[in-house]
C-alpha cells in the first residue's frame, strides 16, 4: 500500500530509566499544576482549561511540524497534556458531577477505540514506529485518553473506595512492578507491557502529587502545590537539558510496513 502521509525520523524518545522517572514526573505536575493554576493563581477551572488547552495546542503544532525527537518540545507537550487530561476529569467531576466510575469506564472505551483504530489503520502500536504525521496523531490522541483515564481512576481510588493517596500509589506501583516482572522473565509482549505501564503511571503519579500537596490533615505532606509543581517541573528540566545534551534517549526508528 502506498504511503500517503510523510514520512520522518522516529519522534518518540527510547523507553529507558529516564523515560519513566520524567513521565511520573510528568503526571505529578499534571495533577499539581492543575489545582495550582485554579486554586492558587484563581484562574479557576473554565479559565485554567482554556489556557492550558490553547498552549497544549500550540505546543502540539510544533511537535507535528519537527521532523525528529526533540526533548524540550516533546517533554514540554507531555507536561502540558498532562494538565489537559487532569482538567477533562475535573471538569466531568466538578462542573458536570459525572461519577468517577463513570469517567473511568467511559475514558477506558475511548482509549481502547483509540487503539484498535490505531493497529487497525497501521497494523502496529510500537512506539519506535511513530515515523509519520497518522501514527504521531494516533500517539498523542491515545497519551491523552491515558491521562485522563489515569486522573478519574486515580482520584477514584482515593478517594471514592477512600483508600488514601499513599495506598493507592502503592497499589498502582506494584502493578506496574508485576508488569516489569512479567515483561523481563514472562516474555510479555513488549508493545502490550509498556501501555499497561504507560496508562497505570498516570494514577500512580497522581497519587504521589496529591499525597505530596495535600494538608496532613487530608493524608498528604502539606507541601502543597507550587511546592510540589516547581520541584518536579525543576527535576523535568535538569534532565530534559541532560538528554538533550547526552542523546541517551535517541531511538533508532522502525520503518512502516506499509512503506
């Protein structure tokens, strides 16, 4: 079959230990950051939505527009998505009063739509294949659902069931430690292994920036959440100019088999 979108360099960065200390990282200053520009600076929600949307779009724009990876632009998305997808849920929880049972079930379906369209229009949902403009649009859809996905079922295990912040990272954590485990002497399929982690790190980081922000009172540290935001987004960046400076997290793209 001919191919009808350009083709590029891969656009994703390798999947190694950096990868997922920023991407935590990443969805700790989703769900700080959120509460920090509505509560704190008093955008409110409808306002703080807008805002983060229009630069997530922005940010977006230019992502699509570079021919390769490149870790400020992609890293900075990623954080921005982040805040996007947290404030969907929000918006369904608190303006709408939409069960977070719900916004789970219904975030599951579409991230699951997302990816059976995905493998049905490009036979693959390996990230080391994102070499053209449909599988890139088909990426970034599904890392939205994700962390949307990941704010409802987070939020609804600590505080629907009420297991607290802490418990519930725990629980997710040992999740993805199951996964990692089956992945290195199971044989798990490696596509499969890294979305189930990918989808559970969003909860788990969730979890970890309300147990840090939170009042004690409320079961978490009390940092808060410009504390807790300026501290990761400080982590994010040292090692985002660390990867841009060393290229440990190139990747080698897999060319389509459509080609």
């Amino acid at each position: 079959m001919r191919m009808t979108t350009r083709q590029m360099l891969n656009k994703v960065p390798e999947v190694t230990l950096y990868f997922w200390v920023i991407k935590i990282m990443c969805t700790t200053v989703g769900e700080t950051a959120a509460d920090y520009l509505n509560d704190n600076l008093g955008f409110g929600l409808t306002w703080t939505t807008v805002v983060t949307g229009v630069l997530l779009g922005v940010l977006l724009v230019i992502q699509f527009r570079l021919p390769r990876y490149v870790p400020p632009v992609y890293w900075l998305a990623v954080v921005f998505i982040s805040v996007f997808g947290t404030l969907i849920t929000d918006n369904l929880t608190d303006r709408f009063n939409v069960s977070l049972v719900i916004s789970t079930v219904v975030f599951a379906i579409a991230l699951a739509a997302t990816f059976a369209a995905w493998y049905r229009s490009e036979r693959t949902l390996s990230i080391h294949s994102i070499v053209t403009t449909r599988r890139e649009a088909f990426y970034w859809l599904a890392i939205l659902f994700t962390f949307a996905l990941g704010t409802a079922a987070g939020d609804l295990f600590a505080e629907k069931l009420a297991l607290g912040f802490w418990v519930s990272a725990l629980i997710f954590g040992g999740v993805i430690a199951l996964i990692t485990a089956a992945y290195f002497w199971l044989a798990m399929d490696a596509v499969l292994a890294f979305w189930l982690a990918y989808i559970l790190t969003r909860p788990l980081g969730a979890s970890i920036g309300d147990g840090l922000s939170q009042s004690s009172k409320n079961g978490g540290l009390g940092l808060g959440t410009t504390g807790t935001s300026y501290l990761f987004l400080g982590c994010i960046l040292a090692l985002v100019v660390f990867l841009s400076l060393t290229k440990r997290d190139q990747t080698p793209a897999e060319l389509p088999a459509s080609a």
